[in-house]
C-alpha cells in the first residue's frame, strides 16, 4: 500500500485524480484508526482541503482552469456571486460568499468542480470523542443505501464505525412545525399578511438574506431541525460530537454561521458516508435491524418539495380549527423557481400566505448529493411518511418527551425561546 509522501508525489504528477486520493486515503485512514497531519503536506490546497474542510468553501475547483469553452458557465450560473476573477483572470470560489448549492458544479460541462470533503476530520473526531458520538441523519436518508437497508440497519452500521447512536432529524423537524404553525398563528392575522418559511433550505434562507432582504421581516427567527438536533444533543451532553448526514452541500456552510456554529460539528453527504461505509469494509443491509420509531408523517415528509409546507398546514389547522385564515401555501423548488416566486410576492401576484422554497429540484430529495435520483428519492420519502405511526407532531409523544426534556412547561414557550430553537438572522453571514 501507498505511503501518504508516495500519494503526494502522485498527485503532484497528476498520476492519480483528487477523488482516487480521497478514496485512498480514506481507507488508510479507517484501517489506522485516526489520521496525523503530519502525514500530509497541501498539494494545491486539495490535501489541506482533506483535514481542514473548514477553511474551504462547499465546492471547490478540482484543477484550475486556464480557458472555458463554456463561457464562464459556473460563473454565470452563481447567483451569490460567489465565483470571482482574480488579478491573473483565473476564477477561484469566495468561501464567504458560497453556500453550497451546487448549481455551478451543474452548469460545468468540464467537471472541473467538486464538493469539499469532511470525513477525514469526522472520523477521526469520533474516534477521540470525549463524550458520545452522534450521527444525525437528515429526512431524505431513506433508500440512499439500498432499498434493503432500513432505519434500524443504518443506525447499527453507524454504531459500527463508533458512533454511540442515530438520531433522526425528522424528529426535530416535528419540533420546528409546532413552533412555525404558531408563529404562523401569531404573525397572519390579516388578509395580505404572509409568512416566509424559515426553517429547512439553507440556500433558501441565504437567498432572503443576501438578496431580497427587504422580505426578512416576513422570516420567523427559527433554527434549521438539523441545528436544533444538535443543540439537543450538546445540551444533554455538553461533549458530545455532532455529525450531521444528508444530500445536501449548504448543510456544511449553515453549520459554520457564526450564530448557530455551536450545534454541528461535521457534516457528511450522503455520498461521503457510503464512502466510509465502503472503505471500513461495513454492510448495512447486513446487520441486525435497531429500529426505532420517533418522528411524525409531518417531520419525514421535510425531505421532498412541499412538505414543510403540508406539514404547516395540517399543524395550523389541529391547533386551532376554528381559525379564519387558513394556510393558503405555495412552494417552489430550485433556485429559478424560489426567485420567481419572489417576484410573484413583491409584486403583490399571489393569493398565497405561507411560502415554502427549497434550493434544489425536487427538495433535499434532488440535493447535488443524494444518491437516489429526486423522483426515487421522493418515493421513498412519501412510503416512510406514510409509514410513520404518527401523523403529526401533537400525536407524536416523542416530540413532548423531548420538549420536557428541554425545558419547555407549555406550547407557547416554543415561540418566545430565545436560545435552543431561535437564531438571530442579524449575526454576520
């Protein structure tokens, strides 16, 4: 097997590609049981991307480019203006400014963008945790790994790589539906009156906030589920590590905002966990069903368009029944989409009081990293929603459980929070 000084020069010589290094290192990496930087040495920033994935934006280029026959095409397809010309007219991604979309490694017909990965540092975290190890597993998790591996397969093959336990977020998605159908409650009293949903799509948020801020007053102050699961988790016990697994590459910009960078420590794509799973030689499909059933029909339909808003809707109307203005909800999926849907709003073009935007096709099911294709995604989604032995967050008594757990005596505790499920949307981006 290939030292890591052997894998440098290879790479320096351009023998090997960034992701046969990835792989490789990866597997060296589980095989010892830790990863030393002294290892390593950067190799155009794609070494020191490997076991500082925090100093480096969602995506990264792969090789720089000389010359486009496209244009400039992931330039031009950056609505955050995140890809800049430098003084040698070669183009480089603003950490600062990139959320992780992934639209720009779409509109590169050369594949000469990647995603920035964090295993190396997660793992390796895991292995010398003080305190428990949690992966955290977004909606959209189920059939990425197989048809054949369900819930309880997946939260023991995580145990086998040393994690103390899975979480589902869908749970905490159940938590944040109660509390933006009361925000709803408290906010649209009026015809006219509409509220913006704050809580899933990280694109979505960034979209408000860098480029139509004018409509954040519209925007209640809540936490993404995945922050909330992890400020659960850290509450409880205060040295615990945070992984977070999803499709999604602006989950890993979220988890640094400085206002919320205490809930997640790591987060992984999906397409990242199968790596680790591949390369520790483990098979979920394999082992022994750990199943356990702790979230609502509401809270695992979050992962595909339309959900959260559903969800909203159903939860506004058991809360309060005898309400005279409904949830009247319109969503939009991709980023094309959710800026016409702006449009439509600022124009004063729809009816609609409750908007749902998700910055991918499809939803957190189209994510530049899911594994399933959206339409398959969604399917799976919808079978676990209607699987779900609870169908909403009042019926579900894991959502009361923890929220007891949390402190939290009555409903309307969940709103005035100003900590755990809260964020302040002024902190610097």
């Amino acid at each position: 097997m290939k030292t890591f000084e052997e894998l440098y020069k290879d790479v320096l010589s351009r023998k090997i590609s960034l992701e046969e290094l990835y792989r490789t290192m990866l597997k060296q990496a589980v095989e010892r049981g830790s990863v030393q930087a002294d290892d390593l040495e950067a190799s155009a920033g794609h070494l020191d991307c490997l076991l500082h994935p925090k100093n480096y934006a969602p995506v990264i280029p792969s090789v720089e480019c000389e010359e486009c026959a496209y244009e400039r095409a992931c330039q031009r397809s950056c609505i955050f203006d995140a890809i800049e010309e430098g003084e040698d007219g070669k183009l480089r991604i603003n950490p600062s400014l990139c959320t992780g979309c992934g639209v720009c490694m779409d509109a590169c017909k050369e594949e000469k963008l990647t995603a920035s990965k964090d295993v190396l540092p997660a793992m390796k975290a895991v292995r010398e945790a003080k305190g428990p190890a949690y992966m955290m597993v977004a909606p959209a998790f189920l059939g990425q790994f197989d048809e054949a591996v369900t819930p309880g397969k997946l939260r023991s093959a995580f145990k086998a790589l040393g994690f103390t336990g899975m979480v589902e977020v869908a749970l905490f998605a159940d938590i944040l539906t109660l509390k933006e159908a009361l925000e709803f409650d408290s906010h649209v009293k009026e015809k006219g009156d509409y509220q913006l949903t704050s809580c899933c799509c990280p694109v979505w948020i960034s979209m408000i906030r860098n480029i139509y801020h004018e409509l954040m007053p519209h925007v209640p102050g809540a936490v993404s589920p995945m922050v909330a699961c992890g400020r659960m988790i850290k509450r409880m016990y205060p040295d615990a590590v945070t992984v977070f697994a999803g499709p999604c590459l602006a989950k890993k910009k979220e988890a640094r905002e400085p206002d919320i960078a205490d809930a997640v420590d790591y987060v992984l794509t999906f397409q990242e966990v199968k790596d680790i799973f591949e390369a520790a030689d483990i098979h979920p499909e394999e082992l022994e069903d750990d199943q356990k059933e702790h979230a609502s029909k509401a809270g695992r339909l979050y992962a595909r368009t339309g959900g959260g808003s559903q969800a909203v809707s159903e939860m506004v109307e058991q809360l309060r029944p005898d309400r005279s203005i409904a949830v009247h909800a319109e969503q939009a999926n991709g980023t094309k989409e959710c800026m016409a849907m702006i449009k439509r709003i600022q124009n004063k073009e729809t009816d609609a009081n409750f908007f749902e935007g998700m910055g991918c096709i499809g939803g957190c099911v189209g994510g530049p990293k899911a594994i399933l294709h959206k339409e398959e995604g969604t399917k799976f989604v919808d079978e676990y929603g209607q699987e779900a032995p609870f169908k909403t967050p009042l019926e579900n008594p894991y959502v009361r459980k923890v929220l007891k757990e949390l402190g939290f005596e009555t409903v309307e505790d969940l709103v005035t929070d100003d900590s755990l499920l809260t964020r302040d949307f002024s902190a610097a981006r």
